[in-house]
C-alpha cells in the first residue's frame, strides 16, 4: 500500500509554488511546450548542478518541495515521472552515436 504525502510539479505553468500556480497564466502557441525553468541556485549549489542533466535537477527540485510539502526529512519512497521531459537528452545522445560511429561518448 502505498500513501502521496507530498506532490510537485514542473509545467509549462508556474506550478512549483503552490501559492502563485495559476495566479498569471502563461499562453502558449507552441506546439511543444516546456516547463517553467526553476531558479536552481535556491535549491542546489552551482557547483553540483553544472554536471547535472536538466531533467535530474527538475526531478531533485520536486522531490526537494514534495518532501517540504510532507513535513518529513527522510521519506521511504520517492516517485518522479516525467512525459517527454528526456526526450531532448536521448537525442542528443543518439546524434552523438551516430556522428562518432558509437565511440567517444561521455558516461552521462
């Protein structure tokens, strides 16, 4: 069995702060839209974020306002999902195979 204590999200609206999340609404005519960048500096040191993926660093932020929104310092379990939010780190990756003819790739 399990119990959501806490949530967070990241989207094309302001939905990270509970307390502005729909107070602007943003429009779009895009057809692709991204999520709303996150100041990173007020959750995570430059120094540790610079070799993160954007996408581990969104994943952190939530998990980082959900544990916040728990009241709890140490959870059994954290779930993070994400649409099409890698998508943009799989191609790049796969471009990079395909240039380098599958060597000289970075671990990340």
């Amino acid at each position: 069995m399990a119990y959501i204590n806490g949530c967070a999200s990241l989207s094309p609206q302001n939905s990270l702060d509970f307390n502005e999340f729909l107070k602007g609404i943003i429009e779009y005519e895009d057809l692709f839209l991204q999520s709303v960048k996150p100041n990173y500096k007020e959750y995570m040191k430059p120094i540790e974020a610079r070799r993160m993926s954007k996408t581990v660093k969104n994943g952190i932020i939530c998990s980082q306002k959900a544990m916040e929104q728990a009241e709890i310092n140490m959870p059994d379990a954290i779930i993070v999902g994400t649409g099409l939010g890698i998508i943009t780190d799989t191609e790049r990756f796969l471009e990079n195979m395909l240039e380098n003819d599958e060597q000289f790739l970075t671990p990340t």
